[in-house]
C-alpha cells in the first residue's frame, strides 16, 4: 500500500549517502554561482581596461582570497564526491561507498588544506 511520506523526515537524513546528496547538489550550485561571477568579471573587460582593473583590486582583498579558499575547498568536495558517484554507479562501489566517501573527503580536505595554504600564503594582510 502507498505510504504518504513526510516533507521533511529527520531519518532519512541520518545516511551518508543523503548527506553527500545534499552537499553534492549544494556545491554544484555553489559552482554554478562562481561561473556567472567569473563571467561578469570578464564582461568587465568590454567596458574597458580601466573598469577591469577596478574591478580586480576590488577582488584582490583579503575577504575574496579567504572566499577563494572557500571556493577550493567546494571545488575539492565536488570532485571528489563525483569520482564516488562514478565509482558507485559504474563499478559496484555501491558495496564500500561509506568507507569510500570519508576516504575521498579526507583527501579533499588534505588536498584543500596544502592549496588553502598557498593562497593565503600570498595574501598582503597589511594593507
């Protein structure tokens, strides 16, 4: 028989696997968010060399190089979480996902943490 199911079902969401749903679907949007930015940025060259460069030293303050990081480490999730999906659909992963998800996490954060590293490595705090 049909079951009516709820909006919202706190037990649903107590599995690895929704939990990487989410955040996958999340940093896709996040992604999708910094490519229309990326894009505005380069429009900004058609208006001229002057409001480029305007444009540029807005985003070269210590606020968007801490973003960039944020940037790197959605960058890192979605990869990673994508090799699983592909490793899980097309290879029978769907045996050892859990262990293969925090796996893959702890390289992305690994992999986030050395670039993390070298972008605010270059970062001028005093000015």
């Amino acid at each position: 028989m049909y079951q009516r199911t709820k909006v919202f079902d706190p037990n649903y969401y107590r599995f690895i696997g929704s939990w990487a749903w989410i955040l996958h679907r999340l940093s896709g949007l996040a992604l999708i968010f910094y490519l229309c930015l990326h894009i505005w940025v380069i429009n900004t060259l058609t208006l001229g060399p002057g409001k480029f460069d305007s444009v540029m030293t807005f985003l070269a303050s210590p606020l968007f190089k801490i973003l960039e990081v944020g940037l790197w480490g959605v960058i890192m999730y979605h990869a990673f979480n994508g090799v699983r999906i592909v490793i899980v659909d097309f290879f029978m992963g769907s045996l050892f996902h859990k262990k293969m998800f925090f796996i893959l996490v702890a390289i992305a954060a690994i992999l986030w943490a050395i670039g993390a590293w070298l972008l605010l490595s270059h970062i001028n705090w005093g000015s």
